[in-house]
C-alpha cells in the first residue's frame, strides 16, 4: 500500500464537503485515517480538522498572493509539508518577512493546483467540510478500532485531537489509556444545557435534591497550580495567566499546591453588582499595564468545580463529592454561591436573589454526574430570565438609511452535531449599536466565504453571538423547520468558538 500523500487529504476533504450525511463524512475521513503512516497520523487528523500542527506560522493574505505555478503530477508527503511549515514558522528577525516568502512559494511550487487550494484554505482557516471534533472522533475510533468514548475520554484529558488520533490510530485503546490530567495542561471544559425556567430544568433532572449556583456573567477560567507555579486558561484553552494577577495571587494562597480549579472571574463594582461583561473582557484580555488596570478594574474570582485536588483526579467522581473537595481546598469567600435543595419554592427564591443582585441566572446541577469535559453534559442547566443563545454568523446584508455601507442584517445559526453544519433559524439587526456595526462590518468582510450578491455577504461560520429572543416557532422558511421570534444582539462572544454554540436539539426544546 503506497503512502498518504497530501493530494489523498485534498480528495478526501473535497468528498468529506460534498456530502452532508454524517456517516459518510466519517467513513470517507476513517478510509484515509487508516491508511496513514504512524509517523504521519497527527499531521493528518490535524489538517483533516482544519488544524496545523504548528497552531500558528505566521503567514498573511498578503504572503498568499501571487503563488507560483503548481506542479503536474502530485508527489508531496505529509512529512514534507509539515517541515516546510515549520521552517515557515520559525523564521525571525531581519529579512523573516522575506525568507518567509520564499519557504512558502517552495510549498507552493511543490504541490498541484488541488493540493494548493487545500493548503490555501488550511492555512487560512477556510477548511469548513463539517469535520468538526465530533465526526473526527467517530472517524478516529472507526479507523483505529476503538470506542469512540476512549477517544472522547483522552480528548477531554489532552485537549488536542490530532495528538490524540495519532495514538489511537498507532496504539489502539492502550494507547489513549495512557493520557491522565496534568496540571498545566487545560482540558475542555464541561458545557451547560438550557431550559426556559426552574421548574423546566428541575425536571430535567428527574426530581430530588438539585445544586443551584449562581451563573455570573464573566469569564470562564480553568486555573491549574503545581507547586509554586500557576498557569490560568480561558474555555477557549488560551492561557491568561499574565492578565489576571489577582487570581493567581488567590491560587496561590490555597492550602493545596497541586489543584486544577474550574470558576469565573468577574469585575465587580464597588457595590458588588457586576460590571457589564464588555469591562470584564476587556480587562481580562488587556496585556497592557496589568497592574494599573488592576487598580481600575479589580477581578474577583468565583469557583465552582474541582477537576483535581492534592494529587488526586476528580473528573469520574459525582458533582456532591467534587464541591466537597473544592470546599475543602478553597475559602468561602471564594466560592461560587450555591444552594442545594429539593423544594422548588427554595429554589426560586434563590433564583430571584441571584437576579436581584444583577447576575445572570443559575446553573442546576444534579449531585450525580460526573465532569463531562468539552461536553454539555445532562447534569447542568442554565436558567436565565430571558431565552438567550449563542449562535453563530453565516451571513449579513448590506444595511440602508443611517445603516447604508454597513452589514447590518445578521443570519443566524445552530450547531448541528449529527453533520457538523450549522442550520438557519432567522435574522436580525436589532441590538446594533453604531460601534458594533462599524466593527462587524470590517470583520465580515475579513471572514467573506466565495463571491456574494449585492445584498448578502456570506462568512466563515467563526464568531459567536449571543442573542436574546421572546420564543421559537414553527417555521417553513427556514431549513431547521422553525425561527426565532423578535431575536435581537446581546453581544458578540469572543471568549467561545463555533463548535461552542447552541445545539439545533437546544432551540427545538424551546418550540412553542
């Protein structure tokens, strides 16, 4: 059997697009996976996944423009690829701009007319084909011969799939056995599931004691401290550590030295009513005079989740025996406010008491499920006064009147986990402040996928907005069957990715 070559990953990325069947994206990505040289699984699954295995190499439109002509007959291999882009990659200093250049129209020379617009898209981060995490792990397990849960379950402790898939596809289950927890190394964290009031998400989880705690409008941290050294990470994976001082400062008081902790940090007004989240994100992802914004705009942290305590793993443990341990390990005053009752009335009470003191709502929690890392678990649910969801943004059209030069009019979309598309539930330009149109306007234009009408430019499904909206109903003009009623923009949401959003099953939850 000859070896994968790059021009086998572009055919398979073609055939993985064209078809819109879950199963056959995974059978035409488990035909190639298992075929590839060991030595070549990670860089496969990652440019399969739309991934590098160098995350970043510095390279622009701009060094895209003007490629030379490509090759007749296909003979790169992966291995070769991977080196040239990390030749890319590590160029620096006086002339890199130009030898950067030159590396990459050697790539380029080296490759067909197919493989270069493969890599053109790769390197973009243009390749949508619906290979999203959840039909690469079906088509790792598929290929490899294994549980698609073991690979989950490694996924969720090492966090990157192509070096998961590699183990898989040359190890077996053995293989993703051997991945625990390490403490530096963020996981996935475990996603929350929606309801429309108290009394729909108590009876989601069957009935009986439930944890309430309060759901605070910040942003997402996952804080890991081994000794004296702590590193503190977004839900995105990002490490922060440098911008929130105050957090680390707090980790390091802790009587434990080796944890990993899951909360929110969150700027809090002097009154201890929270700051509207533009100020906590701005302050969070500032990298600029940290300890003058420290002052300014002051964090608190709130925890919420224990993953690992004193050397000790947690994730398999039910909810009631990880807060028990992150208890144990942090004060009081650092932890998320939580009620754990069985009384409904109890329940909406500290449901209006969390609103009252401005928040956004509460997570429900079943005392029994365990951490269920990168996923929305079925133990915790969201509840918030209003309906809200995180979609993403397939397309916007061109505005008039005051919005005239502005892409205004957003089409909203869910997530479809069973294909890896995102399905059209409506649009909308309520909520668009001139900023934000300003903004999204320039940003669309970067993230225009293939030509567009004079009215609507379409985009890369890449940013997540969060939209509130008075309910879902039944509709024909859209492809999911239903839209939302009277949607309008909180918020875009730059903390979360595409595969973050909201659920088609979610919105169908909601139909009236």
């Amino acid at each position: 059997m000859r070896a994968v070559l790059l021009i086998d990953l572009a055919r398979t990325s073609v055939a993985v697009a064209a078809d819109s069947a879950r199963l056959a994206k995974i059978g035409h990505l488990a035909e190639l996976l298992s075929r590839v040289e060991p030595d070549e699984a990670e860089i496969a699954v990652a440019y399969l996944s739309g991934e590098l295995p160098q995350r970043q190499i510095g390279v622009g439109w701009r060094t895209l423009q003007d490629l030379p002509e490509p090759r007749q007959i296909a003979s790169a291999s992966l291995g070769q690829v991977d080196d040239l882009l990390s030749r890319i990659k590590a160029q620096a200093g006086p002339g890199s701009q130009a030898s950067r250049k030159d590396l990459v129209d050697e790539l380029f020379r080296s490759v067909t007319r197919q493989e270069q617009s493969f890599l053109l898209r790769l390197l973009g981060g243009e390749l949508r084909q619906g290979a999203l995490n959840g039909v690469m792990i079906e088509a790792v397990a598929k290929a490899a011969g294994t549980p698609a849960a073991e690979v989950r379950r490694a996924l969720t402790l090492r966090g990157w799939l192509p070096a998961v898939g590699a183990a898989a596809l040359t190890g077996g289950v053995e293989a993703l056995r051997s991945f625990h927890l390490e403490v530096g190394r963020p996981v996935s964290p475990m996603l929350a599931q929606s309801a429309p009031n108290m009394k729909a998400a108590l009876d989601k989880l069957g009935g009986g004691a439930a944890a309430l705690e309060w759901k605070l409008d910040g942003i997402r941290v996952q804080a890991h401290r081994s000794g004296s050294e702590v590193k503190v990470f977004t839900r995105t994976l990002d490490e922060i550590t440098a911008q929130v001082p105050e957090l680390v400062e707090a980790v390091l008081a802790l009587p434990v030295d080796d944890v990993v902790l899951d909360g929110e940090v969150i700027a809090l007004r002097p009154d201890n009513r929270p700051e509207p989240f533009q100020v906590t994100a701005g302050r969070v992802s500032s990298k600029l005079d940290t300890a003058r914004l420290r002052e300014t705009t002051p964090l608190r942290v709130f925890f919420f989740d224990a993953l690992r305590v004193g050397g000790e793993d947690l994730l398999d443990l039910p909810d009631s025996e990880r807060h028990a341990a992150l208890a144990g390990a942090v004060p009081p005053e650092l932890l998320t406010p939580r009620l754990v009752t069985a009384d409904p009335e109890e329940g909406m009470a500290f449901f209006a008491d969390v609103l009252r003191q401005g928040h956004e709502g509460v997570v429900v929690k079943s005392p029994s499920t365990p951490y269920a890392a990168g996923r929305r678990g079925a133990g915790w649910i969201k509840v918030k006064p209003r309906h809200t969801l995180d979609l993403v943004v397939l397309a916007a059209e061109w505005g008039h009147g005051r919005r005239q030069g502005k892409l205004s009019n957003l089409h909203l979309g869910a997530r479809d986990p069973e294909s890896g598309d995102f399905v059209m539930l409506g649009k909308t330009f309520k909520g668009l402040t001139d900023e934000i149109l300003a903004w999204q306007t320039e940003r669309f234009l970067a993230l225009a996928d293939g030509p567009s009408d004079e009215w609507v430019v379409k985009v890369r499904p890449e940013l997540v907005v969060e939209v509130a909206f008075d309910g879902v109903q039944r509709s024909p003009r859209y492809p999911g069957g239903m839209a939302l009623r009277f949607a309008r923009v909180l918020r875009y949401r730059p903390d979360k990715h595409a595969g973050d959003a909201d659920t088609v099953e979610t919105v169908r939850e909601l139909l009236f």
